[in-house]
C-alpha cells in the first residue's frame, strides 16, 4: 500500500505550516509483515537504526523491503546539529558484542548491501573508528558476498581515524557534507565545511578504489548558487556520488524549514551534478544519504565500469 498525505510540518510564529504535495511519505505494507520482522530483529540483536533514532521519513518502504541502516556506538551523539533528531548527551560504553550482532542481522536479512553509520563519538580517542573497522571486519567474515557502504562521522581531531576505516577497505565511503558553508555555524556547530571536504579527499586518496560518497539537504535557507559551489567542491575532491534531498523539521525544537525545492529546481540540481562530472547523482524531495543504497550501489559500479 501506498499512502500520500500532505503532513503538518512543526509550529512557526503560531501557523502550520503544511508540506506541499509533492512530499510523499511511503508506506508498504508488500511483503506483509516484513516491516515488524525488520524492527523485532534489530530488538533481538539490540543495535539501533538511524532510520528509527533521525525519525527518517522512508522508514516504510525501506523496513518493508527488510532494508535498515544500522548505527553503531550507540544512540547517544555527543554534538547538537540543528537538523537531526537523534539524542544528544553523554554515550554510553561501546559494546564489543556489537559487530558479532551486526553481522548476523544482516545474515538474517539477507542484504546484498548494507549501511553502517554511527553517532558522532568525540569522547573517544578514535573517534569510533575501531569499531567500524570491526564491524566491516565482521561483515566480510559473516557475509562476503554483501557489500559494505560506511557513513562515517568526520572524525575530527582524531588523527589516524579515517586512515583506519579506509584501510579496512568498504565499498563506499561516505560522509555527508550536510549543508552549505554558510550555514554550518547554525546547522552544524562542532564541525567544519573544510574538514569534511578533506576529508573526502584524503579517503579517496588513501583507497583510490572505494567509491566516495556525500550529501547534503536543501531547505534551510541556501541559495542554488552555494549549493552549486558544494558540488564543485565535492568533484574537486574526487567524490564519486552525491545525495541531494529535501531538509524535513523533526520536531519544532529543530531548525525550521526555509523552503521546500520543488521536484524541477531538484531535477537541475541533478543535470548540474551530473554535468560536473559525478558519476552517480540522486536528487528528489525524499532522497536520503542510504535511500535505495543497494539500487544505487549496482548502478554506481556498473557506470565505474562503463566509464573504463
């Protein structure tokens, strides 16, 4: 089943402020029953999802389908961006049971590709970058047919992090930019523009065949001129694949929307990518970083291989 409605965004100066009709939450119910499977196996093996922890819109879809993001180090971050609707406090210990857990959740799903993110962890030396060089470590050894895209957190200050998780060799290296670099001191306080375009730059390096990957979200108040700029930057570190939705407000302690992009301004941010030179784009409303990663990821290798 599909369900479209037209949802109340949060409070703003006292009005609802209604979403427009082209934002369409996805609700599948084919194959029944997979939806509460997905949810009581991560229970069962007690990780987290940032499709549960960042409230994300396709959640639906993608559980009905037996595809979950999964975020280790807990669910605790310890910076407060503006957009995002997970927890922010002081985390917990990390679980070295978690990679064991990982492995056989995705085992028992089946997937062809998976997405492993994770809080941001500036309480830890590295950052959290042992246990995703674990957790890919225990991916591989459990599954060595599925593929392994990991979003990472920037990692910054914390020398030899990036290093590590590129050395352990993922399909995809992903790190979202987020926004523009205007609006990163409001958005995303703790972290910097520069460094994570470096960053970028520097995994490509390190694992020249790793795809690369970023996003980022329209919505809060950017210009296309900047936004156009991003993707410049992004191509000029190397990245292969970008990611452009729509910024949607979780709650109304979070950022307001500043506009909503209609789906044509999204399909020239996706002709504009793609003429810079990007060999994947996914521009749409209800784009999100790992939104049909497994799809994205077997188009993306056969362009690789087209483009040889």
């Amino acid at each position: 089943m599909l369900r479209s409605e037209a949802m109340p965004d949060a409070q703003s100066e006292g009005r609802i402020q209604r979403k427009p009709p082209w934002i369409r939450v996805r609700l599948r119910s084919r194959p029944e029953g997979e939806f509460e499977r997905t949810r009581a196996l991560m229970r069962r093996k007690q990780l987290h999802t940032v499709c549960e922890e960042a409230a994300c819109p396709n959640i639906g879809e993608c559980w009905a389908n037996r595809h979950a993001t999964v975020m280790i180090l807990g669910d605790v971050c310890t910076r407060a961006c503006a957009f995002c609707n997970v927890k922010t406090g002081v985390p917990g210990r990390v679980d070295p049971d978690e990679p064991g857990h990982l492995a056989e959740a995705i085992a028992e799903l089946g997937l062809r590709h998976v997405v492993v993110t994770s809080v941001d962890r500036d309480d830890l030396a590295d950052g959290g970058a042992d246990q995703f060089v674990r957790c890919i470590a225990a991916l591989r050894a459990s599954t060595p047919d599925t593929t392994i895209e990991v979003l990472t957190p920037d990692f910054r200050r914390k020398e030899g992090a990036l290093e590590a998780v590129a050395d352990a060799a993922p399909d995809v290296y992903n790190h979202n930019v987020e926004t523009v670099p205007r609006l990163y001191r409001r958005v995303r306080p703790g972290a910097s523009y520069p460094h994570s375009v470096e960053l970028l730059q520097r995994a490509k390096q390190r694992a020249p065949a790793v795809f690369t990957k970023s996003g980022l979200m329209v919505g809060l108040g950017e210009e296309r001129d900047e936004v156009c700029a991003v993707l410049d930057d992004l191509r000029a570190a190397d990245v292969d694949f970008v990611t452009i939705g729509q910024y949607l407000r979780p709650s109304p302690r979070h950022a307001e929307v500043a506009r909503y992009w209609t789906p044509e301004e999204f399909e020239g941010l996706r002709q504009a990518a793609l003429d810079r030179g990007f060999l994947m784009v996914s521009a749409s409303p209800m784009t999100r970083s790992s939104y049909h990663a497994d799809e994205d990821f077997q188009q993306l290798r056969a362009r690789r291989e087209a483009a040889r």
